[in-house]
C-alpha cells in the first residue's frame, strides 16, 4: 500500500453506567458526614386531647464494625427528649405538650474499602450452614420452583463457594435489567416478580440474588444503606447483599455495581435484615383524640475527606489476539490479561474505554483466584468506509474497577488482512477453553533461547523440548508460538525438540496443550534498541561574520545513548547518556561558520557497540572579508 501520511485516529467508547461509583472504588476509605433525621405532626381529633408518651426506635443508623467506624456521633430531639443509643437509637417525649417534634442523628463516619481477604477455598455445598435464618424465605425474598431451578442449574457441579456466589451474582446483573419505572421505584417487589419480569432496582436485583442464594443453602442478608450515585451525582438510598462465607464471616457482595467481595467506600452501612421490606423506624405512644401525623426519614450523606488510592492490586495488559494490524471492516479480537496481585481471591470490572466500534457491552467482570491470571476477550469492528490512501492509528485502553488502565494501538489501512467474525469466535472460544484445561507435570514443556540479549531487529531463535512424563500415550499434542504451531504424538518417556523464531519481543510465551491438559512457558528477553542521535532546533541561519554568538541546537536521540561526544566546529562536548532531547548552547564567532554548522557524534548503546553519525548545516555568513569570498570562489571552482 502506497501510504501518502498517517492520520491519528482515536475512537472512543462512551460508558454508560447507570450505577457508576465516582471512582470512589479507588479509594482505601471516606470519612463521611451522615444526617439522619424525621419530624412528627400532632393533630388534635377531640376536645380532650392528651399524649402521655411517644417513643421513636429508629432502627436505620450506622454501628461500629469492621468497614465502618463511628468518629463522632450526635443525637437531638426538639423539644428534648430522653435519647439511647444502643443497638437502636431510641427517642422518648413524656408529656408532650407541642404540635410539633423533631428529632435527629448526625455522625461523623470512616467507611473502608475493605477487600474480604478470602486466601483458600471454601468448600461448597456447606455441608452444616450457620445462621438459619438467613436460609428461610420472607415476604419479599421468597421462593418458586423457576427460581430455584435456575439457581441449582447455575451452581451445578460447582465445588468452591466464591464461584458459586459469583455465578449466581453475575446471572442476576446480566439478566435482570435496572429501571427505576413507577412499580419498582415506589414499592419493593418481591423475587418471584423480579425473576417473572426480569427487571427492577437495586433491592429487587438484590432480593433475587439473596433468594437465589438461600435456594442453594447459601445464608445470605439483605443490607440497607446509602451509596454515591454518578446518575443523581449524590449519595442516595441503596441495597446490597451480605454473604456468609464459614471461617471468612459476612461478605458483601453488590449486582448492581458489580463489586463482588468488595463494596466501594462510598457504601455507607445502616442495617442488615433477614428481608428487605422491614422497617426502619418503629414508633408507639399513649394518648386519646390525637393523630400523628410521620414525615419519611430524611437521609443526608457528604464527603468530608478521601484517603489514599488502593495500590499494588491488579496488573492488566491489553493486546489483539493476532498482529497489530486490521483491514477495513475486519473485525478484531481483543485480549484483556488480568493479573492478580494479591494473595486473596479478588474481583474486577473490567471497562473497555477505547477501542474501534464494539459489538458487544463494553464491561465484563471476572473472578480471580490468589495470584492468578486470566484474560477475557472483546470484539470490536473496523470502519469499512476509510480512506483507502491513508492508514490509520487507533487506541485500545482497559480499565479495572481500582482505576488502573493498560493500553495499546493498533493500525487500519486498505491493504492489511481482514478478519471474519466466524474467525474471531473460533479464536475466542478455543482460548476460553483454555482455562479449563489442567496444568499436568505428566506433559513437561521446557524453552529457552540462543541468547539473554537481542538487538530489536534481530530474530529470536527459541528451542522447546517438550516431553511426556505420564504413563499413557499423549496424542495430537499442539506447541504454540502465537499462531505458529506444531502438531506431535509423545510416547510414554518420549521427548521432542520443536523450534521457532519470533520477532522483537521482550515477553514470549509458549503453550503446549492436548485436549485436557495444558502447560505453558514464559521467556524473557532483553531487547536491545538501537539509539539513533539526530539534530533539530538550529536557533540561528544567519550571522556576521566578525560576530560572537550564543548559537544553540537541540540533540535528541529516540533511546537511550551512552557515553556520547560531540564535535562541533572541533568543538567537544561530553554527555554521559541521553533519551529524548537535550538543549546545546555555544559560544561560536561568524567567522568559524563559514563553512556550515558541522556536528560530529560518536556515541554507544547500553551493550558498548559504537556509532557514528555526521550532521551539516549551511548557516548564512553576512560581510565576509574580500580575500574569504575570493577563497570561497577558489574552493567551489575546485
């Protein structure tokens, strides 16, 4: 293809997300400032109106425990009234004269991004589940035969409880859609309705997770709570689910913002319930010919303060599956790997934020064992009306749900390879498949190259003996580089060298794989880049030549250059190592420039090879003495 330029071209993915966090899931804690308060009308109906007592139990308000500490905690009634603040905050007026009562609590609060630190499996089913409670169906969180049959169809055969929990988590967020309409927003419905219609808000996709649960003998509880809210830019009302995990404890786990294991700081905790219809204010009193008359409780949330970010929790890495190169129109496969830096079991979103067009949702969530890693794939499509002239440069970038970001580019022109998304499907799910093979010491793949170190444009040649441990015949075993593979049968002892050549690459990672098992080797290579020195930024074109001037230029080198000397004019300068730009002044007189600006480099790379490069440039010498322009005359005729 005859490229005339290259264009940048940067498509971004807008991100609709309808429960999106702030980005407060960065952060390892808030503290917060909660108000939490109501009024009380009196109404008189008789002539004889008399209130002995009236007494408020509020139920909703935050208590000391492992994500949430109380700073400071302040409760107020007007006209006052006695006040306990137990594990309920009770208000109680004797004698109440006014028309009129308020009351109140306002608490200063640090909330933790507390991630559960589950390290080892838990074995699932459980066999002797605690707290039966959280096992019995409610009025809100029942039960039908739908539900419990696509709950056991979804944990069938599963042996570990998180993945258990997860895949109950993720079938409700995927399934079941967020809409605050009139019927869900007003009252809560209940989890057979949510599973019949397939749509409600947060308690409903929460009542239906925790029946789900509860179904497969999983105690669960419903947590009610106030959360900060991208789509009213405030801290509103919300819920959540609890799971109990046996030697772990309580585990939150929320499908709306799909934080599963984790709940963002901004999740301010105020109850937990066996159901998500109970109250949270109770009130009794004595009296005769009076009404009262409740407002709702008003629940005010603000930031007081951020901590620090989360760090050192995931890696990721974005890349194509095939080269970095797409037709127009073809489709294209995009591998997110994620790592787990942790020494626990750990859960992400993770947000395709630039890519060219997607074909799918631009967000997937996956679970991830200690340390391990994984990948998951998306599908975008290239434009099919670009201009055949030009190639063109687009972004890919990755984002988890700790705000950490990979990115890469990948290049579109006329000429490039087009991908069908029949092809792309095959590639995706024989990678999916992948994760379920067994790593196996029966099949032993061992690799290694010619050398430590490799200049960029330099082949690597890499050599792979792969051998069979086992004691059965291993069959249609395929060795991988990338699509370059190698199809071999193994006897019991038998060992095979199989090699390959691969092309700048500091990370190569070779698989080899039967049907069942799967071993993988990772080869780091050092790759030596060629600096290359150049000169820019002449400041002057012309000088007089009896004239003595600050004359600068700028050196730069796109890598790294060591031990450099430059000779300008049979001038030395010594730099002892530059990548990206250095500005040069001189003191230099017109007279020395008579023949150009003339720039002599010698310089090496990190391993000691030497280079050489030579620059000239004409500058302009203004009233040169006759005998220098006679001379000048003499050299050009020569």
């Amino acid at each position: 293809m005859n490229h005339i330029f290259r264009i940048l071209a940067i498509i971004l993915l807008l991100i609709p997300f309808a429960s999106a966090q702030e980005n407060f899931n960065e952060y390892q804690d808030l503290n917060l400032i909660l108000y939490l308060g109501s009024n009380i009308s009196i109404k008189e109906t008789g002539n004889d109106p008399k209130i002995d007592y009236i007494i408020t139990d509020v139920l909703l308000f935050p208590r000391d425990e492992e994500r949430l500490k109380i700073l400071e905690m302040d409760a107020f009634a007007e006209p006052n009234a006695s006040i306990s603040l137990n594990h309920k905050a009770t208000f109680r007026w004797d004698k109440v004269k006014e028309k009129y009562l308020r009351f109140g609590i306002k608490s200063k609060l640090n909330v933790k991004n507390d991630i559960a630190k589950i390290k080892t499996k838990v074995d699932f089913p459980l066999k002797d589940p605690v707290f039966k409670e959280y096992l019995e169906f409610t009025k809100f969180i029942d039960i039908d035969e739908d539900i419990y049959t696509k709950a056991h169809e979804l944990v069938e055969g599963e042996d570990d409880l998180y993945f258990a929990v997860f895949k109950i988590a993720e079938w409700t967020r995927n399934n079941i859609k967020y809409d605050l309409s009139t019927m869900t927003e007003k009252a809560i419905q209940k989890s057979t309705w949510v599973f019949k219609n397939k749509v409600g808000v947060c308690d409903e996709l929460t009542n239906l997770f925790i029946s789900m649960l509860r179904s497969v003998g999983i105690p669960a509880r419903f947590v009610s709570g106030t959360v900060y809210n991208n789509v009213i830019n405030n801290w509103g009302g919300h819920g959540w689910a609890e799971v109990y995990f046996p030697n772990y404890g309580w585990v939150p786990f929320d499908v709306t913002f799909g934080q599963y294991g984790w709940v963002d700081a901004s999740h301010l905790k105020l109850s937990d319930t066996a159901d998500s219809g109970e109250s949270s204010l109770e009130y009794n009193w004595r009296s005769r010919d009076i009404d009262l008359i409740i407002e709702d409780v008003t629940l005010n949330t603000s930031l007081e303060k951020a901590g620090d970010k989360i760090k050192n929790i995931i890696e990721l890495e974005i890349n194509t599956l095939e080269n970095d190169r797409f037709g127009f129109g073809s489709y294209v496969p995009i591998e997110v790997k994620i790592t787990n830096l942790r020494d626990h079991y750990l859960s992400t979103s993770i947000i395709l934020t630039k890519a060219p067009k997607l074909i799918e949702k631009n967000t997937k969530i996956i679970l991830l064992k200690p340390k391990e890693t994984k990948s998951i794939y998306f599908t975008a499509q290239v434009q099919d009306d670009l201009n055949e002239d030009f190639e063109y440069s687009a972004s890919l970038e990755a984002k988890d749900s700790f705000g950490n970001l990979a990115s890469s580019n990948i290049f579109l022109g006329g000429d490039y390879e087009i991908l069908s998304l029949k092809e792309i499907n095959e590639k995706i799910k024989n990678l999916a498949k992948r994760e379920t093979k067994i790593i196996s010491t029966s099949l032993n793949l061992e690799c290694q190259t010619e050398k430590e170190r490799y200049y960029s444009d330099e082949e690597i040649n890499i050599e792979c003996k792969i051998k069979n441990n086992g004691n059965v015949l291993l069959k249609n075993i395929n060795t991988c580089l990338k699509n370059k593979c190698n199809l071999i049968d193994l006897r019991i002892g038998e060992e095979e060298i199989i090699n390959f050549v691969s092309n700048n690459a500091k990370e190569i990672e070779i698989i080899t794989e039967t049907d069942q098992i799967i071993r993988r080797e990772k080869l780091d290579v050092e790759i030596i880049q060629v600096p290359d020195l150049f000169v820019s930024g002449i400041t002057r074109q012309n000088v007089n030549y009896i004239e003595e001037i600050d004359f600068g230029f700028t050196l730069n080198s796109n890598f790294k250059a060591y031990n450099i000397n430059i000779k300008v004019n049979k001038r030395n300068i010594d730099i002892k190592d530059l990548e990206g730009s250095k500005d040069i002044i001189l003191k230099l007189k017109g007279k020395n420039l008579v023949n150009g600006l003339n720039i002599k480099a010698v310089y090496y790379d990190i391993i000691g090879n030497k280079y050489e490069k030579d620059f000239s440039f004409e500058i302009k010498v203004e009233e040169l003495p006759w005998y220098i322009k006679l001379l000048k005359i003499i050299t050009f005729s020569d």
